[in-house]
C-alpha cells in the first residue's frame, strides 16, 4: 500500500528508531503492506548496516550525491504508488504519517506536514533566510504556502516522477516538488505537525543551500510561470526609473533623468522577453 522512503547520511544513532517508529505507525493504524527503504547516501559510520539490521530495504550509494537523489533513486526503487518521504534524524513525529495519509485519501495530490515549535523557529540566521524564501515561492506560486521545504509529506510515485527532471538533486528537492505540484495545479494540504529537535549534526549547510534553493526557485519560476518573474524584473525597473526622475528633478541632476531613460527601456526588454519566454514554454509544451 505505501513505501516509507527515508534518505540517509550518517544517522547511525537515529535510523533504527526511526524504522521501527515507522512500522508501529503503519501497524497500529493498520496500513498494510508497507515497505520502508532507507537510502544509505555514502555514509561511513555504518548508517547502512543499522538500517538493515532493523528490517528495512536498503540502497547505498558508493558516495554522497544529494539528498533530492536519494529521495529520487528511493521513490524509483518503492513497490508502492503511494509514497512517504521523511527523515533519519527523529525530527518528524513519524507516529502522524498515518494521518497525512488520511488526508490523501481524501483526494488530495499531495499532503506536507507543516512544521511548527520551538526547535522549527529555533535558528535567528535561519528564519529571516527562511521566510525570504517563503516570501519569493509564494510570489512564484501566487498561493500561500505554510512550509515549503518539509521532508515529511505523502504523494504519488506516478505523478511525482513526471516532473523529477525539474526537480533538484540536493537539499532542494523538497522545495522543487512544492512548486512543481503547485504550478501545475496541484491539490496540496498541510496539516500541522510539531518538529523535534534532530539527533546528530545537521548536514545543511545554510549559506551554500540557500543560494542553490533560491536557483532553483528561479528556474521553476522561469519555467511553470516565466511571465510572472519577468513582470516582476520590470516592475523593479519602473521603481528605479521613478525614483531617478525625481531625484533628477529635486536635485537638478541630468545624470539621474539619463538613467531613468535607461530603466525605462530595460523594463520594455525585460517585458518583452518575458512574452518570449512564454511563447517559447507553449512551443515546448506542444513538442
């Protein structure tokens, strides 16, 4: 009925735990059969070896890659359309996945838990990052999205995988699939749920996932709804232009009404690649 797909690096003191939370989960809400496969992402304190011990399927990879790759070659692997993604660390309250299935049953596309406590909003560097973040996919999405990038959530394997070629390898993957499934209409549901505080060390690195986040968000953007950014670009430049025909005029500056001038004419350029970049997606989409 579902396959649990749990990706791995270096979670050797949580990933039995996990496992077995998991299958008391399942069996208690009596969602059977079930399959739970851990990806063992190149770790090397025996994360694979503990996994397999406590009964899971097991996949490793020979180095770390990604956590969206694991997430992809695990979803490729599940015998199950119905799939649950989540992590190692014992951050998620595993004992709510039979509920987010609830609500996918209901019909809908794909159901995230949305995080919420103390150990979510923890971080002073993380959350101003990570409602930027949130500010500049809600843009995208025109929808409003309580959590972008959880890594508990319930989809289908068939309709996931239609869209993995624009959906990241690394730590973006969740962010990705949130705008593929949103842009394309997508029915999506958030439930609530408390995050924990994780078991060893993080593996995010804050400065450099960021910035890969925020590329793939542009590329989505760029991709399911280009018209939207490049509005968004010329709007900036009509902003500039305002401002430097009036600065031009309080302070007599002949420079200030030059680049008014100028961001005038980019906001038309930018305009009219945005119509290219439409055109172009309708061709693309006919082929």
């Amino acid at each position: 009925m579902i396959s649990v797909i749990i990706p791995a690096l270096n979670e050797k003191d949580a990933i039995a735990d996990t496992i077995l939370g998991i299958g008391n989960a399942l069996d208690g809400a009596g969602l059977q059969p079930y399959e739970i496969i851990v990806v063992d992402d190149g770790s090397s304190d025996g994360t694979g070896e503990r996994a397999r011990a406590a009964g899971a399927k097991t996949l490793t990879h020979p180095h770390n890659v990604g956590y969206g790759r694991s997430l992809k070659d695990g979803i490729a692997a599940a015998c199950y359309d119905l799939i649950c993604i989540t992590d190692a660390d014992g951050s998620y309250p595993i004992e709510r996945i039979p509920e987010l299935i609830e609500d996918y049953q209901c019909g809908f596309d794909m159901v995230v838990g949305a995080r919420t406590g103390k150990h979510y909003r923890e971080s002073i560097i993380k959350s101003p990052l990570r409602w930027i973040l949130k500010q500049v996919v809600q843009y995208t999405a025109s929808r409003k999205i309580p959590d972008i990038n959880s890594g508990l959530r319930v989809f289908s394997k068939s309709t996931s995988t239609k869209y993995f070629s624009h959906v990241s390898d690394t730590f973006s993957f969740t962010t990705s699939l949130t705008l593929a499934y949103v842009m394309n209409n997508k029915f999506v549901k958030y439930r609530q749920i408390e995050y924990h505080e994780r078991i060893g060390k993080s593996k995010v690195r804050l400065l450099r996932d960021s910035l890969r986040t925020i590329q793939y968000v542009l590329e989505a953007a760029t991709y399911y709804n280009p018209m939207r950014m490049f509005v968004f670009f010329s709007m900036v430049c009509i902003i500039i232009a305002i401002i430097s025909f009036v600065g031009g005029v309080l302070w007599q500056v002949t420079s200030a009404f030059f680049l008014g001038v100028g961001a005038i004419l980019l906001a038309v350029l930018v305009c009219a690649m945005g119509l290219l970049a439409v055109l172009l997606k309708q061709i693309m989409n006919q082929t």
